[in-house]
C-alpha cells in the first residue's frame, strides 16, 4: 500500500479537497449576492455559517499540507502559489475605485479626507444611504474646502475607510498557503541538515506558533480567530498555518501507507476530479461568478 500510497495520488483526498473548494465556491457565490443584497445579510453571517466556514477552509490548508509530503518541489509549488496570490491581489486591486487609497487604508496609512472627498464629488464611490444622507445635509459651496468638508462627512458613515474604498485582497488563503510552503521547504532542508527524522521541524516550528496563537490571537470574547484586518480575504499564519503544519505531520504516514486499508482505496465520483484542479478552479471562480451576476442583472 505505500507504494501506491507515494507514486499515485490518493482519490480520497483529492475528493475531500475538492469538496472543500467547491464550499467555497458556493460561499463567494451567497457572498455576492448578499453584497448585492439579492439575499440578506443573515443568511452568510451567523454562527453556522461561521463555524462551515472554518471547517472547509481549515480542511482545504491541513490537505495542502498533507500534498507537502508528497511534493517532488516544495519550492516550485511555492513560488507558483505567490504568483498566483500577487495575481489575485493585483486583481482585487485593479477593480476599485481607488486601489492606492483602499491599500493605504488597509495597512493603516493615513488617507486625506480630501483625497475621498475629490472621489466622492466625481461620483466614483457607491455610498450608503446613511452616507449620502450625510453628504446631502452639507452646503458645499458655502464650504472653504468642498472637498475636505465632503469627505469628513462620509467616512464619518463608515466604520472603517475599506468599508467605503473597498477591500483588496492583502492576505488571503493563496498568500497563506504560499508562505506555508516556503516555510515547510525551508523546514525540509533543515530537517536534512540536522539529520532529523522526517517530520521533526514540523513539531519543533509548530510550538512556537502554538504559543503565539494562544498568548495573542485568541482572545475569548474579543476577535477570536479572526483578527479585525481589513482584507477581502482573511487568513494569517497564525493561527492558519497550525492547520498547514497538521497537515505536513499527517503526510508522513499517510504516504508511508501505515492508514487503513480502506483509505486508499475509498474512490466516488466527479470530486476527485475537481481536487486535482482546485486551483485553476480558485482562481476563476469569482470572474466567472460575477460574470454569471452580471449577465442576470442585464436580462
């Protein structure tokens, strides 16, 4: 059973892989429509949605770590996750308004209030009623700076300048996973250096992280997993990749075929299939839906 264990791909998690990434298809799908208020709001945001979503992400990063052992090129597929993240983010940039502003925001930079108001005047931002209001109740000709004056008076509206600008993607599950495995390549090479069993740094690295995910970011009653970082799509190294490192762990018996029989060779149809492409899959599925959206909206 190893031997097929390490020169074939197992079905059965390339099926559970698939079945991940297709939740999360169908997550952005509802994620569109409720930002186009198509459905409402509570229909994403609540606690089962919240714990489905940890649950398919958490298992799409622990199987890219279990891929890790099987790998011939850690770095290879590295250095192509990167790409394809800065893509996405290039992308998630590309369509706002204001992208130099919506990345001075998200990373806490000061943006003027008369850099929006200029945006806000040329009816480049899409506001909130609460915000519109607001910018109904001025007189702006009667103001000295028009601009500043219109810009104070919407970010007033908003939590935070990304909920008006719009959120690129900074950090998400492609950026995520990319540094995760140039972490586990350089893992890899120091596990040889020091002639460690194979498997050894993936413990040794993840104390460490244990413990910065206890002492910081889990805050009971505060942000929990989730710290309040503006980014469209939010996945940091801690805890996140815990889950990778779980994974890298589980590979190694795994591939040794020390698992039940059963587990090689479970097989079912067509998600398999759609495992063994996942990212292709990652990367078109939010054109292709908007596309979809927008074809509706025009019938």
């Amino acid at each position: 059973m190893s031997g097929n264990a390490e020169k074939g791909r197992i079905p059965l998690l390339d099926a559970l892989r698939g079945l991940s990434i297709l939740l999360m298809v169908a997550y952005h799908a509802g994620y569109n429509l409720a930002a186009r208020e198509y459905i409402p709001d509570t229909v994403l945001y609540n606690p089962f949605m919240g714990a489905l979503v940890v649950l398919f992400a958490g298992l799409f990063i622990v199987l890219a770590g279990v891929s890790s052992r099987f790998s011939r090129s850690n770095l290879r597929r590295a250095l192509v996750t990167l790409g394809c993240a800065a893509l996405v983010t290039a992308v998630s940039c590309a369509i706002l308004p204001a992208p130099w502003l919506a990345l001075k925001a998200a990373y806490s930079l000061p943006v003027e209030e008369a850099e929006v108001g200029r945006l806000v005047l040329e009816r480049r931002l899409p506001l909130s009623e609460k915000a519109q209001t607001a910018l109904g109740r001025l007189d702006l000709p009667a103001e000295p700076d028009p601009e500043a004056a219109a810009g104070k008076a919407v970010l007033q509206s908003y939590r935070r300048p990304n909920d008006l600008l719009g959120t690129p993607v900074t950090i998400g599950i492609l950026h995520l996973l990319g540094a995760c495995m140039l972490i586990y390549w350089l893992l890899e090479k120091l596990t040889r250096r020091l002639k460690l069993p194979p498997g050894d740094m993936t413990v040794i690295a993840g104390v460490p992280l244990i413990a910065v995910f206890l002492s910081v970011y889990y805050r009971p009653g505060a942000s929990g997993f989730w710290p309040d970082i503006p980014s469209a799509d939010w996945f940091p190294i801690v805890p996140w990749g815990l889950l990778f490192l779980l994974g890298a762990m589980l590979g190694g018996p795994i591939r040794e075929g020390r698992l039940p029989e059963w587990f090689y060779r479970f097989n079912m149809p067509f998600l398999p299939s759609v495992g063994r492409r996942t990212l292709i899959i990652y990367l078109a599925h939010q054109p292709v839906l908007y596309g979809a959206l927008f074809l509706l909206e025009r019938l």
